[in-house]
C-alpha cells in the first residue's frame, strides 16, 4: 500500500511541476482529481496498521517497522497535499508569460524529485547509506531556494506587474522545498528503522540542526 | 509529557507572534532557543509510545489512544518548526515600519492561538465536541488569510519599496495558515480516538475536503 501511494505521490510531483513549467492545465487537474486516492490510501494504511498492532502484537523490529510505515505515510500524504498546492500555482499562472526567474523552478524539481525518490528507495530497500545521501540533499535545495527568492524578489521590484506571478512561483518554490523536508523526514525514518538511531534533530551528515520547513 | 511538549509549543507561538507584532527581538530569540526542548521531547515520546507498543501489547483503546499520541507529538513538533519560521521572520522585519496590513496578522493568530488551544484540550478532555469545533474554524482562518493575502498583493503593487516586508508578512499570514491545519489534525485525531471514526479527508462541519497545508 505504501509503494501504491509513493508512486502516486512521485507522479503528483512530476504532473504538478511539469504543469507549471509547460504550461499545461490537463497535468494539473490531473494532481488535483488524484488526490483523492491518496487520501484514501493513508486511511487504509493507518488502519492496517493499527490492525496489525492489535492483532499480531508485534515485536522489536517489526514494531519499528510499522510505527515508522504510520510516520513515513503521513509524510507521503502531506507530499500530495504540496504537489496539490503546485498544481493550484500552475493554474493561476497559466496565463502569464514565462519569466527568466522560472528557469531555477526545474533544477529545484529535479533535486528535489531525486531526494523523493532515494528516500522510498532507501525505506523499500532498508538502505542506509542511501537514506544518509537524502539528508545531505537537503542544503543543496536550501542553496537553490536562496537564490531563487532573491531573484523572485528583484523581479518584483523591477516592475509590480511581475508581483502577482512572482508570488506564485515563490510559492512553487516554496512547496518544493517542504516536499524535499518530507523526503528528509523519511530518511530519517529509515535510519532509525535500518540502525536504531535515531538521527532527527542531530547533524550526521550535514551540519547545524533538522531542517524546519521553508522558512518564509 | 504531550502536555510539556504543547505547553512549549503555544508559548512559541505566542511568542513568535508577539515578534512580529510589537517588534519584539528578545521574544524572537527566545522562541529559536526553546526549539531543541520541543525537538528532544517529541524524540522522548516516540520512544516511550514505542516501548509501550512492545512492553505492554495495549489492546483496542490504549492502543489507538499511543498511535494518536505519535500522530500528535509529529504536529506538535511542526508546530514548534513553524514558529521558529515566524521568529526568524519577526527578526527580518525588525527595522521595517509598522504598516497598515500589518493590523490582520494579531485577529488571524487570535483566531489560530484558539484553535490550537481547543485542539489540545480536546485531546486531553477527549471532547469530541470541542474537537469538532476546531474543524469549524479553519474556515475563518482561510477567509481571513485570503483577505490578508490581496491587501498584501495591493501594497506591493503600490510601491515596490514594501515588497521585502510583504514577502516576510506573507510568510507570516502562510505560517500561521499553517499552524490552524496542524490543530485541524490534532481535532481529527481526537474524533478519531473519542468515537472511532475517521474524519479525515471527508466534510464533516464544513464543507469541502481536508485543508490541504497553505495553498500559496
């Protein structure tokens, strides 16, 4: 079930950005009329889960096990929730010009996407070091997030016919940023499953404390 | 030690607002030195829900009361995350001059600060009512924030000087925004232990589906 709903998920973030970038109205209602199966995924998971708590009364790793598939699902149910919110942006910008500002929203995506991927990957497989190269992903979006809101923000100010559509991909970037926070989430998750330890909070791989989400 | 845990967690909120609003940086910096408390004690419940899931093998209500506690210690600790985006925003516009849509920020966190307080205390009460009627003001908080949002579009057509503190109080109005989703799921994570049933993703009092996290 959690492998149906982190495909649904990836494809929710690839339709929804592309939607943006290509200007394309079919990809984005696409994300908005899927979201309903994901919802109703996490439901079922939670459900199974509590099932099998009460039923099978699990032990050590197996309890580890479907305490971090409660976590890691809801962080999946939140990723769709953020692509909905991209594809809502790529609506409203459907008709304005693209802009040169745009042109850092599809390496964002492509980092990010990737961080998504590794950190499924890394729970399906019980791969810690891969888990370990999500976490340290995540300062390379933190970088590209910086200079794409100083840039959005010079564009602002160069004209305030640019505001509207800044403000919209401001907010792309943005729920890019919190959906590679989720990623991270969910290696974190997988350490803690794979090794016992628990790495939230605690620099490993990179410095300074967990990531907050996007900070503005 | 949830109680602890949303203790801290209103007091960075009011604190982070109160930042923003009387130009506060002492509060601010408060708010950024308590979050390793919040950090360590969500770490402490998972890892006491978890021994009580392995030593004790709780049964049908004990058993969705600990999954309920996990799912509200994560939102709590987001919580505390979004706060700290407010402090740091507080601290960015402390030499900006107080403005004119500024005056919505204290109605819309009035407005949050209530629904975070029922939410926990219908948790702690296990008050299906009051529960239900945190999912009734997220409503407001998004009538309220679609409001905030245009005046903010508006003063920075005006004068692109006001572009940089309108982004930071954008941000201020999202967080916020984002705070009230995060008490809307401690409500429905308290239906779902009171009376069992699964509130999530369907209308209940309001209309519509879940809030998805700030759309902007």
């Amino acid at each position: 079930m959690l492998l149906e709903m982190s495909s649904l998920v990836e494809s929710a973030i690839y339709r929804s950005i592309t939607a943006v970038v290509q200007k394309d109205e079919n990809l984005a209602h696409d994300v908005l009329r899927n979201e309903g199966r994901i919802n109703q995924i996490e439901i079922e998971v939670d459900e199974f889960a509590i099932s099998l708590l009460a039923l099978q009364q699990p032990m050590a790793a197996d309890l580890r096990f479907i305490v971090s598939a409660i976590k890691i699902n809801n962080d999946l149910e939140r990723m769709g929730d953020l692509a909905v919110n991209i594809a809502n942006r790529a609506i409203s910008l459907l008709n304005e010009p693209i802009v040169k500002p745009m042109v850092d929203i599809p390496h964002i995506a492509a980092l990010v996407q990737g961080m998504v991927r590794k950190a499924l990957d890394s729970f399906v497989n019980r791969d810690a070091e891969l888990a370990r190269s999500v976490l340290a992903g995540d300062d390379a979006v933190d970088d590209l997030r910086n200079a794409s809101f100083h840039e959005l923000l010079s564009f602002m100010e160069q004209d305030p016919a640019n505001i509207r559509q800044s403000v919209d991909l401001l907010s792309v970037v943005r729920n890019l940023e919190r959906i590679a926070d989720h990623a991270t989430n969910i290696a974190e998750d997988v350490l803690f499953l794979v090794k016992g330890i628990d790495v939230r909070h605690h620099a490993e791989t990179r410095e300074g404390s967990r990531p907050v989400d996007a900070s503005r």
